[in-house]
C-alpha cells in the first residue's frame, strides 16, 4: 500500500490572526476552508504551492481556553533558500521563540504558541 502526507491539523483561537500570521511568516495562503452552517467550526487549509502538503487550521466558535499544544517536541518544519532574510522578518515580527547557531536552524511560535522550525535549504 503506498500513502501520501496531505495535512497536517492544529487548532487555533483567533482564526483572522493566526490567517495573518502565516501569510506574513510563511507565505501560506488559504487555499479551501469547511465550515457548517451554523458557524460552530471552521477548517481552513493552508498552502504555498511548493509543496503538497497543507496545514489544517481548525477553529471552534466558543472556545477561549488555550489549546494543549504539548511539548516542544512535535513542530512543523519550513525550509528556505534565504535563512538570513527570513531571520530578518521573523525578528521584526517578534516571533522567534528559539535559535540554535550551530545548526543554523530557528523556531517561531504562532499566536497559539505551536512551535514552527526554520531550516535553511541545504
């Protein structure tokens, strides 16, 4: 049997902020959202067309208690071709939660606190 990664899901609070947040850090854009009628829920898919994989932000109407985003373990992983550029615009976001130099690699939060590592492309 053969299987393909398509998404990865996490929830967020603020839905419009954390839209904003991974337009300006990631560039990912919406690419198709899911919601039913009632407004209770709301699945937004988010993508760059680089790659086939999509972030899955979920969103439940009522919901003011922080997620339990777990340990700094599990965080997704974004490459660049421009480390130093991206360290630039992460730094003026106020982002950067973590950097390791010796691996030149760093992580940012988003509005949640869902770590996000920043590799350069090797």
């Amino acid at each position: 049997m053969a299987f393909k990664m398509i998404h990865t899901e996490i929830h967020v609070l603020d839905l419009d902020r954390s839209l904003a947040f991974y337009e300006e850090a990631l560039g990912l854009t919406v690419q198709r959202e899911v919601a039913p009628e009632d407004g209770s829920w709301k699945i937004v898919f988010l993508g760059n067309g680089g790659a086939g994989h999509q972030l899955e932000l979920t969103w439940n109407d009522g919901r003011t208690e922080p997620y339990d985003m777990g340990t700094r373990d599990i965080h997704l992983a974004f490459e660049t071709p421009d480390i130093e550029a991206a360290h630039e615009l992460h730094e003026r976001m106020g982002c950067i939660v973590h950097e390791n130099p010796k691996m030149g690699i760093y992580f940012i939060a988003d509005p949640d606190g869902f770590w996000l590592e920043i590799v350069p492309r090797r």
